[in-house]
C-alpha cells in the first residue's frame, strides 16, 4: 500500500500545487475544467479564497491518504477512503458556487 499512497500524495501536491497557482494569478482563476472563470467584482479576493479551497481540499485528501500506510492489501476499507473522496469532490463544488455567488460581478 506504500505504493498506493505515494500516487495519494504526488495528487494532493498537484491540489496544492493548483491552489498556489491560483492564489498568485492577477486574472480570476477558473475552478472547473474548460469554464471560462467568471467575472468577479475582487479578483485578489476570489483567488484568494479558490486558493484557499484547493489548499485546504489538498490537506484533506493527504489526511484521508496518510491512512494507505497502515491498511493491508486489498482492504475493504478502501471503499470509505474513496467514498470520503466523493464527498470532499462534492464538497469542494458547494463550497465554490459559494465562493462564485459571494464574488460574482
């Protein structure tokens, strides 16, 4: 499982590595694939704040992670990690159309 968290992790320094991005970017920083961001009335807030959703996720999802070290192979546990992953992906997209709502133009 050494192996199944290391890839955890390379994905959770990709979710930093997104929120630092967009936390230095002078433009609105888009969240979903292949949308154009939208046309914000605080662009240093709302980047801030997609930055702080991206860091945080990438936190939870390593924490989630961090538990791959002490599982066996083929653990049915597995299933709760990837079933937490569902909600924090869901969780993440509420907690944008909030971020969105709050700084849409």
């Amino acid at each position: 499982m050494i192996i199944a968290f290391i890839i955890w992790t390379i994905v959770a320094i990709l979710f930093m590595g997104i929120g630092i991005s967009a936390g230095k970017t002078k433009e609105p920083a888009g969240f979903f694939t292949f949308v154009d961001p939208p046309k914000v009335t605080d662009v240093k807030g709302y980047n801030h704040a997609v930055s702080v959703l991206w860091i945080v996720a990438a936190a939870i999802f390593e924490l989630m992670g961090i538990s791959f070290l002490f599982l066996k192979q083929n653990s049915p546990i597995v299933f709760l990690i990837v079933f937490g992953v569902v909600v924090l992906i869901v969780g993440m997209m509420i907690a944008y159309s909030r971020i969105e709502d709050k700084y849409r133009a």
